[in-house]
C-alpha cells in the first residue's frame, strides 16, 4: 500500500484553503444532527459508525442517523448528492476518487472525496471461506463456488485479488451471483457457496464459524514474493497484515498470515464544512476510549494506526488538526499535495471527455479509461487502473 503510495508525483498546494476558523479552532464544533451511510446492518462498519454516533450524541448533543447500504451504489449515491455528511465507506472510495469501475459511468467520473479518518486494527480483510473443504491458501480455492456481490466492485476486486495470489482467476472457479453482501453468507450456511469477501470480524464470519460449515482464512505467506506481486497488481492498496482477531479461532495466540487495508474508510466530499471536518476528527481522538472497544474492530481509529500517506487525500480541515497536534510532516504534506493535484488532473479530464463522449456505455468506459490513462501519464502519475 504504501509502495503504491510512494509512486505518485509530489508538488504543492496552498494552505491557503485552510477557513480561518478552522485555524484558530480549538474546541469541537458539530451540527445537533449528521447523517451518514455504511455498510450493512450486520457489518462490522455499521457497528463502528454506531458505536462513534452513541459518543458523538454523549459528549456533544449530535444526533447520527446512519443509513445502511448493501452495495457500493447505494452508499456512495447520497454522498454525491449531498444527502449525507460522511459514508463510512470501503475501499470503493478509492475506487470513485480514481474514476475506475462502477465509477467509469457518465453518471459517476471522479469524485472529489476526501478522508476523514481510517480504522485498520487486529482484523483483515479477506475471503472466509467455509471450514468443511479444507482450503488452506488461495490456491486451494480452485474449482469452487465463489460469491460475486452485485453492484459492489470492492468486495469482487478483494475476491479477485485473493484469487491473483493464488494464481487463479474468475475463470478458475465457479461463480455464484448475490445481490447483496448478507446474502452470500445466508449461501454459504445453507451450502450453496463457498466463499466471500469480508473482514474477518464481521457478524456474517461470525455466524457462519458458528454454522456446521465452519469457517477458514486462506493463508497469505509473506515470503511469497510472487504470490504478493499478483495479488498488488490487480489491488495495490492491500498490504501484509498478522490478523490477530477473527471469526474462529483467529486470536493474539493463534494469528493468520493474510492482508488488509483501512475499513471502513469514513469519507466526505470536499467541500465539508471544515469545522464539521475538523470537529470529528478531534471529537474521535479525544474521545477515543469512548468507543474502541463498543464495536469489533473500532480500536483501529487510535492515532497510531492512522496511514498519513496513503492513496487517498485528507480533507484540509483534518490536515490541520494533525499539524497542530504535531503529527504532520513536510513528506506527508507533500504526498497530500500530490494526491490532490492527481484528483484536480482528474476531474479536468473527466470535464473535458464527458463533452463529447461516445453514448453506448461500454465504447463510453473504454474511451474513459484510455483518457484517464493518458493524462495521468503524461502529468507524471501511475495510472494504476487500465
């Protein structure tokens, strides 16, 4: 993840976005009510953004009302309309601040999102797989039915990645089709798929370990040079991780080798009020053992586990309070700054492709892709996405 990161162009920009208010701040100022999207009523994401919302109405009278959305469409739609302040999204994020996937749709492009905060703990994020077939490794999962979540390119490419490790593709198993995320693990239970992508926290990992099926993780070797390299090339924000809590008998005393990435990923559009932006990020640090233990997974919100310099920018307001705390440095500001102009570049690109774009929707995302390409390199950038 961070080689990905370290791969993009640095330059500048001015700190001259930065409200003076927001400058100045020093106490918490949020609104009564936020509302919010996240993933699945049964997912660990929900839990957590519940467990921030039940601190945020104690300490200071905001009301959180979270919507739950089962795919990627329906959680990131009421952000880019503006119906909701944060989604505590997953890696589908990225996804839309690159314009890739779902997102290279005339109706998306990409979007001009911005972090608010990240959790990476003691899960990971990884396919459970059903514990009565013995698979072992990715490798192991050949032949066998694998779900396909409809309309959430995150949870398929994390699926596709595990498969690139184990050198196997789609086409080296067997697809099963689900039109939402809880409904794959209703099908593993009941026998008619074996697999799916998650954290290995999550309620559904839970209530399947505890089904007759059982659950394992496929074990990721971290001296498995060319197992990694497969596995970044198709999803380069994943990176090495000792998971130490899961379903089963994942623990401290009986780890797993495998991968993980920030989830959930709490995201805004950049033009968030910056004293809303920089009042829940100081209303999370400071209030932290509040609620990292209300909900699997919450304590990876601790300041300790926050990627600076990650693929994705920080809204301006959240860059402030880290400068102020003394947690931000000159190559953290400078990798900002290159994320941000790669974003800017980005949406130049998408403004001046969608005036005259072909019309059939799959001429009008290669020609988007080819574009997108094109002008990343050209500026410099690893395009990441072809």
């Amino acid at each position: 993840m961070r080689q990905l990161s370290q791969s993009l162009a640095l330059i500048a920009l001015p700190l001259s976005l930065l409200s003076a208010g927001v400058t100045q701040a020093a106490e918490v100022e949020l609104p009564r009510t936020m509302a919010w999207t996240a993933y699945g009523t049964n997912s660990s994401g929900y839990a957590q953004a519940v467990a921030i919302g039940n601190m945020l109405q104690n300490h200071y009278g905001t009301s959180v009302r979270i919507l739950p959305g089962d795919n990627d469409v329906s959680r990131m739609t009421p952000l880019k309309q503006g119906r909701v302040d944060l989604c505590a999204c997953g890696i589908a994020s990225y996804y839309g601040a690159e314009g890739v996937m779902m997102f290279a749709h005339p109706d998306w492009g990409p979007q001009p999102i911005r972090v608010l905060t990240t959790s990476t703990a003691s899960f990971g994020l990884s396919l459970a797989v059903a514990g009565d077939l013995g698979v072992e490794t990715p490798a192991d999962l050949a032949g066998k039915r694998i779900a396909y979540i409809r309309g959430d390119d995150a949870l398929n490419k994390g699926t596709e990645a595990y498969l690139a490790f184990g050198g196997l593709t789609w086409d080296d198993v067997e697809r099963v089709d689900y039109p939402g995320y809880a409904r794959s693990f209703d099908g593993i239970i009941a026998g008619d798929v074996d697999a799916s992508f998650t954290t290995t926290v999550t309620p559904p990992a839970q209530q399947l370990a505890s089904s007759p099926r059982g659950v394992s993780w496929p074990v990721l070797d971290p001296d498995d040079a060319e197992g990694w390299e497969r596995m970044l090339a198709v999803a380069p924000y994943f990176q090495p991780h000792e998971v130490t809590a899961g379903a089963g008998d994942v623990s401290a005393d009986n780890p797993v080798p495998s991968a993980s990435y920030p989830y959930p990923i709490v995201v805004a559009n950049q033009d968030l009020d910056d004293k809303v932006a920089y009042g829940l990020i100081k209303a999370l640090q400071d209030n932290y053992d509040d609620y990292k233990d209300a909900a699997p997974g919450a304590v990876g919100y601790a300041l300790e586990y926050q990627d600076l310099t990650w693929v994705l920018p920080f809204h301006d307001a959240v860059v402030e309070y880290y400068k102020e705390i003394g947690e931000w440095t000159d190559e953290m500001q400078a990798h900002q700054d290159s994320l941000i102009e790669r974003q800017e570049l980005l949406l130049e690109t998408w403004n001046a492709f969608i005036e005259d774009a072909p019309s059939d929707e799959e001429a009008f995302r290669d020609a988007w892709m080819q574009a997108r390409a094109t002008a990343l390199r050209d500026a410099g950038f690893d395009p990441v996405f072809e």
